[in-house]
C-alpha cells in the first residue's frame, strides 16, 4: 500500500532485553537517600518491600537486563505493539509534518502499564510472594497488576485516589473482575490512611497517599510486597520495550523522528518511549539532534514548576529519599482527569536528564488537551486515555510549528492507552463542564519550602 | 516460540473480498415480501433507504465480492485481528480440547461492528448521501457507525435501546465523542417513537422499535439513508472477513476446528466467522465434518423457541417480510446485559441454513454466561462483552464435554468484543445482583400468534 499507516513487528522481532539508560549517562544518576540516616541505600534497605530481582535492577548498569522467557510469554499476547502514521490529522492540521504514533492501548488493561505489571508479578511469585500492595490513580496502573498478578497466582490489594475512584467506577470494576481488592485512599485500612482522614475526613487523596498506604501494608506483612507502576529505574527499565520496538518499527517506515514527545506523570511511559532513542543519541550512533518533549498537566507541572532537590516519592514519608523534580511531598495536585500524572515527583532518571539539557518539557491546561484528544478520536479513530491527551496536544504544537514554519520535520508520540474507562471525562468536556484547574501557588510554596533539607 | 498463543497474519494476506454464502447454498434463499403487496421484493423498493450498492449486495449470488480498497485502507488500521489460543484457560478446565478465538475487539469501536459500518458509511458518501440514520442495543453497532460516519464525513443519529441507554451511558459518551447524536428509543422524534411513549411512557424500549423510529427517519429525509447493524445479507457479507482470516491463521498454527462457535442476536457476528467454514464444506474442499454452533440468550432465543416464519424485522412493521426464525415482531425480550442479543429475529441466512440442519443451536442464561466471562477474564486478561460470554460459555461446554469423552477436539470460536463498555454488567455480577430473565411465555405465544399470514 502506498499510503501505509501501520507497522507491525513481527513476534520474532519483539526486543528480547530491555534498555538501561543508567549504562549511557554522561554523569551517574545520584543516589537514593535512607530516609532516617540520609546515608545512599542499599540493596537491602528495600528488601522488605521489593523482591531481590527488582531491587538488582533498580540499582543495575548493566545496558541490556534479559526479559525473561515466561514474561515474553505473556507480552507477546499483545506485543509488539502497532505505530501508526497519523495520515487523516495530519491532513486535518494542514501540516508537512509526519506524525507517528506509537499505540499501548491494545494490551488487556488498555495503557503502557502492563509492561511492567507483568514483570513485576513475574519476579515477586518467583520469590514466593503471596500478595502485591500498590497505589493507583486513574486506575491504569491498579488494572494492570490486578491482571498480572492473577496471571501469576498473586493476591493484588489496590489503593485508589479517591478522587480517581469516584471519577472512575468501572476502573474499579475491572480491578475486581480480573480478583483484585480495590480501596479508595486515604483509608481506614492503615495507620497513614486513619492519620490523614482524622485530620481531612474528605480528603480527594494523592498518589503519594496512596503510596503511603501500600507501602505500610507491604512493610508490615512479611507475605506482601509492595509494587511501584512509575518513578523507579526498574520501571522504566521495563517500559522501554515501547521504544526499542519504535525504533525498529521507524526503520521499517523508512523514517527517523526529530521530535519524540510522550506525556509524563510519574515517568514511566515517557521514558518508555525516550530512553531508547536518547541512548542511541548519548552512544553517538545517530548524528540526528532529536528535540525530545515531556508534556506535563499545567496543573501539576513537576518538570516545569517543581524544584531539582532530595524528597520522598510519598506522603507519609516511608519511602526512599530521591533526587527529582519536585512539587513537595506535603502538595496535593487538583483532582484532573488525566489520574496518573497527578504525582508531586517525577522519576529521578528523567529529573537527571532533563537537568543535564537532554530532554525538554511543556505543560498545557485540561481542556485544551481533551480538545486535542477528541481531534484525534474523530480523525484516527482511537480515544485516547486523557493522559494521553496530553502527548496528543504536544504533538499538534509541534505539527503546527512546522505547518507555520514550512518544515516538514518527523514527529513520533506514544499514546500510552485508550480512554474506554475515562468517558466521563469525555462527557464533561463534551457538554462543557470541564475547565482547567490550577494549583494553589501559595501551597505550592509551602510544600516547597518543607522539603527535607539535605546536602547532596 | 514452541506453545505459540497468537497467530497474526501479515497484512498483505488481508483478504481482498467478502464471501457470499448465497452462491453456495444447496437450496435458495427465500425471497423477502414487499410489506404491503406480499410480493418478491426489488431493488427499487429499498432505495428509499439503502444506496444501489448496497441494495446490489443485499441481493447477489456472486460468491465473492471485492472490498474497495478505501475500505481496506481503513480497516487495516485493526486487522488482519489476531487468533488466539486459549493454553492458560484449557489448562484451568483440564480439558484436552485445544481453545482458539478469533478476536475482533481490537477494533477502534472494540467490536466486529466496524468491519460492516465502514463500507456501509462508505457507500452512501459515495453516493452523495449526508446524514445516516441507525438503531443499537448495546452501542456497539451505534458507536461503530459513529466511528465509520465521522471518517467519510457523514452525521449520524443514533436511536438507542432505552434499556441499554441506561445501562451504558459510556456508550452515548463514546458515541457523542466521535460525533454522532444518540436518541434513547421509543423517543419523541419520531411518529412511531410518540406512539409507543403515549401507549407505554416508560418502555425499555427494543431492537425492533428502534429499527423502526430508524426507518421512519431516512424514509422521511431525502438526504439521508438507513443502515444496519445485522440480520440483513450485505452486512452478514460484510462480516465474513472475520472466517476468512481465520481459515488462514487456523492454517498457520497447523490445525482445523472441530467445533465453530459464536453467539447470535441479528447473526452478523456468527456469520461472519461460521459462513467461510461453512462454504468450504458446501463446496466439497474439506472432508472434516465440523460442528457449527449458535449460541444465543436463553432469555431471547429465537432459534431455539421462535418459529420460522415470514415476520418484520421491526416493530412498526415498516420493513419487508424475511423469513426467518422469529420470536414474534411484537416480543419484547427482557432487558438482559447483552443487549446486542435483544432482538426478536434472526438473519434469514442463518435462519435459512439452521433449517437445512446445518448449523445447532444452544441457549444460555446471563449469570452462567458471566460466570464464563469472569474465568475467562482472569486466565487469557481480556475482559469480553456481554454478547461475547455467550460464545465463551459455548467454548467451556464444548471443552468440558471433550475432558468427559476423553477427546482432544479442536474448538474455536469467535470473542466478538472487549467489555469495557459494559463494566457495570460486571459489577451487578461480581455484588450477586445479577439475575437470569425470563422471558413471558404467554407475552411470548400472544406475538408467535400475531405472526403475519403469509404464504410463501
């Protein structure tokens, strides 16, 4: 066909190792922080939380990690997944750009997060895990270990935002179907939980709430881990699947990216994407100058807004201290649709490269990217996850500088899953009840202010 | 990969025509009647609400027909649709039988819906039509045509099953999102629609007085055309690209069902993976004598309790005669969570060939069929519409009876749609508050008896 709009791997072409950026950064990644002797951790620091093989990773530099062959086994249900060349917007803008789109959504839960979901489950039952405590916001990533720890035999407890919870009911109701135990946060289950809701009985929630919550019950039982969908290297490291597979797929289309943009929340789906391509950039194997775009809500604007400084990855801090772009611990982002990235941090990996120069970052309003995504729904046909929305919205700005500017530069973004659950969403922006939410300044400065002081 | 579980074909192998179980058949079709002269109906009495081409296929014995290649453009965006095999759910029955399906949830729509709204929608753009109008159940054919109109530039107004209307209201937002206007049914835009509201204010409304309120609309509207869903043989034909894919992905893993099997409503879906296999018996190319099972709602079952006979396919009885197996054009069936199964007919083809003793039937109660649906879910990760637990409780009967026999048969069936949409069905389910309906045998023989004289 002339005008192709699908490239598919093959099974057999499906990246057999994932991709450590760790092994290719110009400056090492600083450490995490013991939270009580602010001394760099080690490996068995989070041993009562993570497996071993999790925890090897989170610290690897090795530049390639195998992904194991029963994991393979059950990626392959749904990878390699398909890019697409956006041909009907790209008529519709009227722009000489091409766009590219990377699709996450045909996995079992809709989104990116399975990539890791399964992995993680994978390596806990290894070790003879009995159950899995984690966090979700809109629920991507609750669905996901809900389904990849049934694969596995595992017991999956969820803390939901409540915010998303309430937004969201059939997210919940996916969680269940596929056995897992969802619970809107904060909650009466934990100590954090019962603290926060003595003090705010309505408190909408956050991820670093949640967080809390899932930690606290990882720590105190000895048959339950806790499992991360975002932030931490390992995670990234499990999402680049997403990018070593656009890299093959780009050659097959004969075509080379010069801007690749994902949205960013936590991290993971960004890095999924840009990682592989910025390693081919710090290993001087393309000469191309790729611009590399994070988009953020500007309503939680970590990467624009946040400060590059040492703070806990939760509320409650439990958890490591970690170097990253921060909005503070103690800052609890508007209740925006777009669930997953409304986190106060941003994975330490993406803060160092976005400090060292590598990557850039842009933040747009809610309502101006559900424009964007329902854009993109009537011209491509698939409706996007309001994350998503976000790296749709950047990838118009981008598409529309080049229609002004006379270039016809190549433009690839990740849409990281699909909005089947979101269509609340959707009707609120449809009958015009969605508006842009902002944050206030004032709290922002005080959480920033409350960030732990440490010399690094 | 030595326990393959997907089989993808390359897109080149797409198939290039449709097939038309028409040419094959041992005895013709009986024609449809012209409602007022109970003569063989012409071409020139659907042109009030189909365009030529489409009338053209209706009526055709040619066994194969060409796909545009527009069509082709746009339906490769999901297809060729993988075929599955279904390791971790055998090993779960311990069935010797060997489980494949076809999936056709990959589409944008998430369903086998699109393989027939996009030539339809492409058809009447041809044809210089501007607006069309349609019924759905469940939203599945609403949203498809919503998706397939939008992309040639059509509007689309959609006149919903009030019952599923409120089941589903993330169907209306997906619907509204691609830009169709959705119309729960018996509404007040029409005269049929006012006349069933002033019997009966509160009608849960059905597939036939929605069909009917359709009808009325494109009859009335010189710019505007009728399309549908099922039953009829073009979109039956449009379908059978589904068995045609899957006759060749059967051939990569190297194996031949024993059993076929799918769930009927209209009987589009079923058709569209039973009727290739089904030529290829006709015509005397396989020896192998293969079961091809319906699986329909035991709450609706017109081909296990409905009479073959000629009847209206709508409530109003507006449209032609077909003779078909028939609950009575009066019955309206309990409002069961598979709405796509709520219809009182049959395809006359499928009707046509399950009186030549072709093809069996079976029916099913809802809880049994989500019972199904949950186990599936939780072994293979996807999450199947309510019409597609139908097919999955067929596949597990089939299997168990193979683990009884000690027999290691070869079953495939076809897994029509994901069930996102539908999650709230999953809820009732999961809370116990999922009930099996039965249908009104009095309401039932009252409709059988008000069945048109006709003799044919």
């Amino acid at each position: 066909m002339s005008d192709q709009i699908k490239y598919l791997l093959d099974e057999s072409r499906m990246p057999k190792a994932w991709y450590n950026i760790a092994a290719d950064l110009p400056v090492p990644l600083p450490p995490p922080l013991h939270p009580g002797t602010l001394q760099p951790l080690g490996p068995s620091d989070l041993a009562p939380i993570f497996p071993n093989a999790i925890i090897a990773q989170e610290m690897s530099t090795e530049r390639y990690i195998d992904i194991p062959e029963p994991v393979r086994d059950v990626l392959c249900q749904w990878r390699p997944s398909p890019l697409f060349r956006a041909r009907r917007l790209e008529k519709l803008l009227g722009t000489p750009a091409k766009i590219y789109f990377k699709y996450e959504g045909v996995s079992p839960a809709g989104s990116h997060k399975p990539n890791s979901a399964v992995p993680q489950a994978w390596y806990n039952a290894q070790e003879g895990v009995k159950r899995l405590a984690t966090e979700t916001g809109a629920g991507q990533w609750g669905s996901s270990l809900a389904y990849a720890g049934g694969l596995f035999g595992l017991d999956v407890t969820v803390f939901q935002v409540r915010v998303s919870y309430d937004q969201k009911p059939y997210r919940r109701a996916l969680m269940e179907t596929w056995g897992a135990r969802c619970i809107p946060s904060p909650s009466p289950e934990t100590d954090y939980g019962r603290a926060v809701l003595a003090e705010h009985p309505d408190h909408i929630g956050s991820l670093g709430i949640a967080i809390s919550e899932a930690v606290e019950v990882a720590a105190k039982n000895d048959d339950t881990k806790y499992a991360l969908g975002s932030v931490l290297n390992h995670v990234l490291l499990h999402q680049t699947i997403v990018g070593e597979e656009a890299i093959l797929q780009m050659e097959m289309a004969g075509d080379d990216p010069d801007v690749v943009i994902s949205c960013v929340g936590g991290g993971s789906n960004f890095a999924g994407i840009a990682f592989p391509f910025l390693g081919q950039q710090l290993r001087g194997e393309t000469t191309k100058k790729r611009r590399i775009v994070a988009v953020e809500p500007s309503a939680c604007p970590s990467l624009s807004r946040g400060k590059y400084a040492y703070d806990f990855g939760d509320t409650a801090h439990l958890t490591p201290l970690v170097k990253m772009h921060t909005l503070g611990s103690d800052f609890t982002p508007p209740g925006l649709h777009a669930g997953g990235l409304r986190y106060h941090g941003m994975a330490p990996l993406v803060s160092h490269v976005m400090e060292l120069g590598l990557i850039e970052a842009q933040a747009y309003g809610q309502t101006s990217c559900f424009e964007a995504g329902v854009m993109f729904a009537r011209a491509e046909g698939i409706v996007p996850a309001p994350e998503s929305t976000h790296s749709i919205r950047g990838a118009i700005q981008e598409a529309l500088r080049c229609k002004a500017e006379g270039k016809s530069e190549t433009i690839l973004f990740c849409l990281s899953g699909h909005g089947h659950f979101d269509m609340t969403s959707y009707t609120n922006y449809l009958s015009g009840k969605l508006v842009d939410q902002q944050y206030d300044e004032k709290e922002l400065a005080m959480a920033l202010s409350m960030l732990p002081k440490v010399d690094a």
